[in-house]
C-alpha cells in the first residue's frame, strides 16, 4: 500500500473487530442465529491468531508510518543533509 493511513486504518479496524468477536459473545450469537452454531468449538483456533496477526499488522502499520512521517518532513532549519 502506498498510503500509510490506509494500512494504519485497515490494521486498527480488523484488530477492533476481532477483539470484539473475541472477547464479545457476538460472534457465538451471529453463528447460532445463521444455524452454525456447531463450530463455535473452532472459534479460538482462529479467532485468536487471527487477534495476533492483527495486532502485529496494527505495530508494523504505526512503525512504517512514524518512519515514513520523519523521512519526508521538511527540515525546518533548511539545511540540507
């Protein structure tokens, strides 16, 4: 992605939403209303790698961002480097 912002924004929706399918009976509710309520035995299998990818996209996002912010600001004293 060539924006920042968008894997910035991207990475925090998706930790978000599976944080709140993890720690939330939302997604056991939204299975058992569908009649998939047999795989919510799975739901940690994949919920919380899910939750660790996430939250390390969301660090990789912020560090390429800070880093991508502190190359392409102007130098405020004008001298060249």
């Amino acid at each position: 992605m060539a924006n920042p912002n968008t894997l910035v924004r991207a990475s925090v929706i998706g930790t978000v939403l599976v944080a709140l399918c993890c720690f939330t009976p939302i997604l056991v509710i939204l299975l058992g209303v569908v009649g998939l309520s047999a795989l919510t035995g799975y739901l940690d299998y994949v919920l919380l790698p899910a939750l660790a990818v996430f939250i390390g996209l969301t660090i990789y996002a912020v560090r390429r961002k800070q880093k991508m912010d502190a190359c392409c600001t102007p130098n405020p004293s004008g001298d060249q480097k």
